[in-house]
C-alpha cells in the first residue's frame, strides 16, 4: 500500500534524428516491399482469375467472391501504404537535404 505507481522512463537521446540519407534509404527500402507487394498482389489476382468457381451453389460462389475480394484488397491495401511511405520519406530526404543547404548559404 505504501508502493507508490512509477513508470519506467524512456531514455529519448539514444534514438537518431532524421538525416537526408536515412530518409533516402528508407524510401527505398519501403518502394522495394511495396513494389514487391503489388506484383503479389498481381500474381495473386491472375492465378484467381484463372481458376474459375466450380459450384452451383449460390452460397459457396458468393463466399468464394468475397474472399478472393478481401485477399486481394488486404495485399493492395499494404502495397499502397509503402508506396505513400516511400513517397513522404523521399519528399522529406529532399526536404532536409533543402534545409541543409539553405543554412549553408546563410551562415
């Protein structure tokens, strides 16, 4: 009862700011996996449409349509946030890289 409720605190100097370069870097690291998640997803979505339902029940083809539906939406939605992420950390790189030069000029 006399325990008193402490947090651990969080050392924040041990994580490193953002540098042009490691912007660049993850921009690209980000493009690659986005890159490589579309053409899944475009693989995914062909070997679908080459395998056709076979029933003739009206339950089994809708469920079949809307699994095949969220499968490839799902894979599209990630292949669509890393190339959103590639996109703002290659604007911030340049961004920075812009900063950096303007203080030169002026200093």
């Amino acid at each position: 009862m006399t325990e008193q409720n402490t947090t651990p605190t969080t050392d924040t100097s041990t994580q490193g700011s953002a540098s042009p370069l490691r912007c660049i870097t993850g921009s690209i690291i980000s493009g690659v996996m986005g890159y490589g998640l579309y053409s899944l997803m475009i693989s995914i979505a062909t070997t679908f449409a080459q395998k056709p339902i076979h029933s003739d029940n009206q339950l089994v083809i809708k469920i079949t349509s809307a699994v095949r539906t969220l499968v490839v939406g799902i894979v599209a939605l990630g292949s669509g946030v890393f190339a959103i992420v590639a996109i703002g950390l290659f604007a911030l790189g340049v961004q920075l890289l812009l900063q950096n030069f303007t203080k030169a000029k002026n200093s």
